[in-house]
C-alpha cells in the first residue's frame, strides 16, 4: 500500500481484509454486520463515522484504529508481529504430519537439541522478548510435530510444551482464538498422562477467560487440579503443588471474572496453602507459583470483583517484598499493566502512570506488543490530571 496515505477509509478496510484473507462475508460476521454492509463501506457509499465502528474493524483485522484513518500509528515492529502471526496461525493449521508429508525436509531435530529450542522459545517469552518468540514458534511446532510423529514418548511432553507457550503468547497478544486452537490442541497431546493434562490446563484455562467463558474455565482448571491433588499435601513434590495450585489460581480468576467472591476467596485461599509449601523462586512447570504469585493473583481476582481499593492494597503490599524481583519480566511487567487498571479504578492516574512507566522499564514488549497493555496506556493518557511522562510514552508508542 505505498500510497496508502490518499486511500480513503474503505479501501484501507478492504486492503488489510485481503491481507487477513478474509472474504466479505467472513468478515462480515465476524463484525456481526451483512455482507452488503462490508460492501458498501469498501467502495466508499457508506461513511464509517462511528469510533466504535473503527476500533471493532481494527480489531477484528488485528491492526490500529489510526491505520484505518491514514495515519502511520502503528510502529514497524509491530506490523511484522501481525505478520508473524499469520505465520503462527499457518503452523498451527497444517496437517502435514497426519497426511505423511513432514512439514520440514532433512533430518528430523534430535530430541535433546528440540528440547532446549523449546526452552529457549520459553526463556524468550518469560522475558517478554515477543518477537522472538513469535519468530521461533512456527519453525519449533513444526519440528515438534514430526519428533512427537516419530517416537510419541518423549516427543509427546516437548509438543504439549510447545503448544502451551505457543498460546501464552498468543493470549498475551489478544489472539484469543486461535490462542484456543493451540491450548486444545496441547491437551489433545496431552491426554492419558494427568500430569501432561494439567500443564496444558493452566493456558486452556488462560485462553478460556479471555474468550470469555468464565465458567468453562473454572470447572476446566478444578477439574484439572483435583484431578493431579496430592492425598497429603505436606507429602506432595513441590512440582505437583505447583500445577495443582496454578490451576487453583486460574480457577479463582475465572470465578472471581464471574462475580463469585465466596469461590474466589475460598479457591485463592487453598492456593495460598500450597504455595507455602513451595515457597517463592521456583518455576515448576513454567507456572512461577509460590506465595508471592498468588497474591499477585489477589490484584486480579479484586479487580474483577470490582474492588480497586482492595486491589491496590495488595499491589502495594506485594511488590514490597524482596521475591516481587526473583518473578520473570513478563510476570512483573503484566501485573503492574494490572496494577495501573488498579489505580485507574481508584481515581489515581499519577499512580497509574508511574507503574506504567515502571512497566514498560521492566518488559518494553509488554506494552508495545499487547494490545491490552496499549489500551491501558491510551486510558492513563486521556485522563485530564495524566502525568507528563505517561503522556509521552503514550505518543512513543502511538496510541494517543
């Protein structure tokens, strides 16, 4: 589009939903609108005069409002992490394996080389390296497919570990659907071994609240849970604790998303238990669980009850402590995102913006990349009594 700055809204619509391969209809239901509409509005005969109207169309074309306006809003950087996940989305599509037609050429990865790719693709995201991690993702499926096609047993545990920070990511950049295909798909891998089950249960859990299925994801994590619980928990490996009282966690969020404060209490209570028995600094199965996480989890579980005073205290209770700095950066940098919609609840928008600028110091991907973050961002910038320097960063990332 090098003369995209003449093109006028409609066919900026109907540009990014051919880059998207989306037909009219498609695309159309997916905005709840007729194809007719969708027509209408790419040749220019009906206006697009309405806010809300854009920012479904962006939404739904994974791109920023501004774009659809002509303006250069969205950074580079940004566009090729679109573009990666395309790429995501075509890894996650084929069938190659299942048809006989490996979808990489030569010899297969060795298991032990396959392995640390997976944890490096792990590292990368736990360090809100994003991009990164969206490069690795289809190249480390593929050969995870085909390792898992090979020898099932061993393979099998590197796949669910694949799937898993495969939708971790994609929850985290607002891909909520296919976010989903890729969680499912890890407990489809997973099935027969509990263990296996309950990793992948705690980003089936993740994806199901973002989708909105509150309830889905609360009897998904329970089930999960109880299912791995040990009989004693002061008898039970510190590794077993933690996927039990992750899932605990997300199923306290799911309850608390569905305004359930008796479960929510109940739930991130048990989870406070184990946690004690693990204690802080661990990452057991990739969960980061311990006492200070859970109560991390508190900030979360308030904020969905509607309670930002409570939600504050525990933010400002937490990251007193000295294991606040032993989580990863995409931990950290998440819940002060959680923290500032914490404050903004509170009427505190100088608040607000200094853990954002805490934030985007701790994971700069945190708030370039998620679209949540950005959102929260643009929400602190538009107050009247924003601070300077939230102002600027808001302009940094072009979301003013």
């Amino acid at each position: 589009m090098d003369s995209g700055d003449r093109l006028p809204v409609g066919r900026r619509v109907a540009y990014w939903r051919a880059r998207r391969k989306l037909s009219q209809q498609v695309f159309a239901d997916r905005l709840g609108k007729s194809k007719s509409w969708v027509d209408k509005v790419e040749r220019g005969v009906r206006a697009l005069d309405k806010v809300s109207t854009l920012q479904a169309i962006a939404a739904v074309l994974r791109i920023d409002t501004a774009v659809l306006l002509g303006r250069d809003a969205r950074p580079a950087d940004v566009t090729r992490c679109a573009e990666g996940v395309d790429r995501i989305q075509a890894a996650l599509s084929t069938y190659d394996i299942a048809l006989g037609r490996p979808a990489t050429r030569g010899p297969a990865m060795p298991a032990d080389r396959l392995a640390r790719e997976v944890a490096h693709a792990w590292t990368a995201f736990q360090h809100a390296r994003y991009p990164q991690v969206i490069a690795l993702v289809p190249a480390v499926l593929a050969e995870a497919q085909r390792c898992h096609a090979d020898d099932p047993g061993p393979g099998r545990a590197l796949l669910v570990e694949v799937y898993r920070v495969t939708a971790s990511l994609l929850v985290k950049l607002g891909e909520a659907d296919l976010a989903w295909l890729a969680a499912d798909r890890a407990m489809a891998t997973a099935t027969g071994e509990p263990v296996l089950v309950a990793a992948a249960a705690v980003q089936l859990g993740q994806v199901l609240r973002a989708s909105g299925r509150a309830r889905a994801a609360m009897s998904t994590a329970l089930a999960a849970a109880y299912r791995i619980a040990p009989p004693d928990p002061d008898d039970a490996r510190p590794a077993e604790l933690s996927l039990c009282g992750t899932l605990l966690v997300q199923a306290a969020l799911a309850a608390a998303r569905h305004g359930d404060d008796h479960a929510t209490a109940e739930l991130i209570g048990e989870a406070a238990g184990m946690a004690v028995r693990v204690g802080d600094g661990h990452d057991h199965h990739r969960t980061g669980f311990g006492p200070t996480a859970v109560d991390l989890a508190r900030v979360v579980a308030a904020l969905e009850l509607g309670d930002a005073s409570e939600a504050v205290a525990w933010h400002e209770k937490t990251t007193e402590r000295d294991a606040w700095r032993w989580l990863p950066a995409e931990h950290r940098a998440a819940h002060l995102v959680d923290a500032a919609r914490a404050y903004l609840q509170a009427d505190d928008p100088a608040n607000a913006g200094r853990v954002l600028i805490a934030a985007e110091r701790t994971a700069p991907a945190e708030l370039r990349h998620r679209p949540a973050a950005r959102d929260v961002v643009a929400r602190v910038a538009r107050d009247p009594h924003a601070p300077a320097t939230i102002i600027a960063l808001a302009v940094a990332l072009r979301v003013t």
